[in-house]
C-alpha cells in the first residue's frame, strides 16, 4: 500500500472511529526498516492497522562450514533503493493482537 492509500486510510479510521494509539517504530535498523501502526475502536472491538516498510529482498547468500559443529546460515542481500510496504490489521482478543484479513481496509 502506498503512502497516499496509507494516509487515506488513517484519515479515514481517525475520523469514523477515533484514535486510541498511534506510533512509529525503527526495526531492522542495519537496513532501514520501520512499523507504523494505529490502535482504535472498530466495529470488531479494539483493532490495530499496521504497516512495515523495509527493503526488498533481492537475494540469499548461503554459507557455512563442512566440518561437524562448524556454523552456517543464511544472510539476506537488500535492494538499496525498493522497499516493500506490507499491510497488516488486528483484533485485541483478551489481550492478545489476533491478525485479520486485511483486504477490506484498503478497498
């Protein structure tokens, strides 16, 4: 979703429902990710809209050693100039954030 679509969409839940929580995090800070999200009061109870802009993954590098014990992974290479913007809602039940579908919020 995009920044226009994203700011719509927040205006829009601010005024039909009023905003409880808003806020804006750094994650992923070696590669310049952030969350943004809002926490109101919707028609299924308490909900939170979420977004998290990172950088696109653009490919893996594996390594590792051959010899027993010896450590290996998988790092990740980013795009330094796509990001990806994921879209995310919630519903509180007793206590707990529950992911809902989202489709109908960006519509």
């Amino acid at each position: 979703m995009g920044d226009d679509k994203w700011a719509e969409l927040l205006d829009r839940v601010e005024s039909q429902f009023g905003v409880l929580e808003r806020g804006d995090e750094e994650i992923m800070a070696a590669s310049g990710g952030h969350r943004e999200f809002v926490v109101f009061n919707g028609p299924m109870g308490k909900m939170m809209l979420e977004r998290v802009t990172r950088p696109k993954v653009i490919g893996e590098k594996s390594f590792g050693g051959s010899k027993y014990g010896a450590g290996s992974g998988v790092e990740k290479i980013y795009s330094p100039d796509e990001t990806v913007k994921i879209v995310k809602a919630y519903r509180d039940e007793d206590g707990e954030w529950t992911e809902i579908d989202a489709g109908s919020f960006g519509q």
